[in-house]
C-alpha cells in the first residue's frame, strides 16, 4: 500500500495522539514492532518530525499495512469501540484518495478496494453554518469559578486574542485560543476530578488513569462530552482548534502548506468563546 502525503499526516496524527498520546518512547517502541530497531535518548527528534520519516520508510512495503493494522487493533478499544469505528471513519476519507478502505469486522482488521469519493453536501455543512452563526456574549471567565490565579492568567489572554485579530495576526490566534481552552478544561478538571477520571474517555495506562498535567488538548474535549459538560458541536470544532493549533511546528506548517486567513482564526477564536459559554451553562 502506497499513501499519499496527506494521508500520511493523517495517520501520523492518528499515531501521534488522536488514538492516543504516545511520547517519544512509546513511538519508538511502536515501530520497534515493525521493524526498526530504534532508540530513545538525547539528540531525539520532534514527536511528528520522527514518525514522519518513519512512515515515509514505510510506505509502498507489507510493514505499512501491519502498521495501520497494529494501530487500530481493537484490542487497544476495549469498552470504547465506537471511539475506533469514528477513528477509521474518519482515515477512510483520506484513504479513499489512495483507493483504499480500512474495514473492521469484529476484532479483525482488514483492507479493500475503496469506492467512488462522495462529493455531494452533507447536513453536516449545513450546521456549521448555523453553529457560526450563534452568538456567545456571556463569556466572563470569572463564572467558570476557577482559581482566581489561573482566571487572571487566562483572562489576559482573551485580550491578547483580540487584539492579535485586530493587528492581523491569525497563526497567533489560533495558537492562543487552543493553549487557553486546554488551559481552561485542566482547570475544570482540577475543579471536578471525580467526574473527569470517571469517564469511560479518560485516558489510562493498563487501567490506570494518567494525572491530568498529562493529558492532551484531545482527551480534555472528549471526557468534556462524555460527561456533557459540552455538545457535539462544540467537540467537533474543538478537535478542529486542536489540529490548527498543532501547525505550531514550523516544519509540519512548511510540509502541509497550512497559510490560515485571519477569518480562520475568527472561527478559532469562535470555538473558544463557545466552549466557554457552554461550560459556565453546564
């Protein structure tokens, strides 16, 4: 199987923390099982820069399939496979242009010939629409009810956004909005521990859940939805903010050509006020 550039960065992102957050260790420890006989220590590179390379050697070869194969076995889903079935939902779409099809069936994973793309225009297109059209006035920090320490911090950031929108400055923007709605779902977290460690989303190491200072941007939204603190909508455009802000590595901005207009980060900025709006509701 040979992938195209595109959905090579998809599957990195898959590997790299979409499935789940792997370090520097643990990604040498993935690929060690396909092969490569790697090690972790000084002089490592970034996260994305080191699977980049790793997947580009394998593309066209057997390992690659083993690879996709390894990373969506459904035994790493256990009590979460609908989390799985949205995870290859969403890489079939990049694979389709590659001709190809990720299809489960039960706890085995397996390859086809894809169909013709569809095109056509979803409801889905249809709804963001409306969701940037809602309006998110009631966006004080203060009743969230967070340390006063940390409001302070994150308040003086909601100023920087806008003043970054007014000079023009959308990578800022972007870059803001998703470190301040990390910043604000740690603190709701450290404010409701019970409810985020009991989520079936709560990310663990063999059943044990990790202490929030580690947990990604990606595991905050989700456990924030599972346990309805947030709507589907404001997920959905979170895990977009999320993605936008990963573009903070200059060479992964420079391979994916990602330029953003400053009504891109309007929209970032919009997702922010909307998780916010919704957390003080909750």
């Amino acid at each position: 199987m040979y992938l195209n550039d595109k959905t090579i960065e998809k599957l990195r992102n898959l590997i790299n923390e979409e499935t789940e957050y792997r370090s520097g260790p643990k990604l040498v420890e993935f690929f060690n099982t396909l092969g490569f006989n790697d090690y972790y220590g000084q002089g490592f590179p970034s996260r994305w820069m080191y699977t980049d390379e790793k997947l580009k050697a394998l593309n066209g070869t057997p390992e690659l399939d083993k690879c996709i194969r390894k990373l969506l076995a459904p035994q790493n889903f256990i009590g979460h496979y609908e989390d799985l079935d949205v995870f290859i939902s969403e890489f079939n779409q990049y694979l389709a242009y590659d001709n190809w099809k990720v299809i489960r069936n039960g706890k085995e994973i397996s390859f086809t010939k894809a169909e013709d793309i569809d095109f056509s225009y979803s409801v889905e297109d249809t709804d963001s629409d409306n969701f940037l059209e809602r309006e998110f006035n009631d966006i004080s920090l203060d009743k969230l009810g967070l340390d006063s320490s940390i409001t302070n911090v994150l308040s003086l950031r909601l100023e920087e956004i806008k003043k970054c929108i007014s000079s023009g400055a959308p990578l800022s923007v972007i870059f803001l909005s998703g470190s301040t709605l990390e910043g604000i779902l740690l603190g709701f977290a450290l404010k409701h521990p019970k409810e985020f460690n009991q989520s079936k989303c709560a990310p663990n190491i063999e059943g044990k859940v990790k202490n929030f200072p580690e947990w990604t941007l990606a595991n905050f939204i989700d456990v924030a939805y599972d346990i309805k603190i947030i709507q589907e909508d404001v997920k959905k455009y979170s895990h977009s903010l999320r993605d936008f802000r990963n573009y903070i590595h200059p060479y992964m901005q420079m391979n994916s050509q990602f330029n953003p207009s400053v009504q891109t980060a309007k929209i970032s900025f919009h997702v922010l006020k909307a998780a916010i709006h919704e957390l003080i509701r909750s």
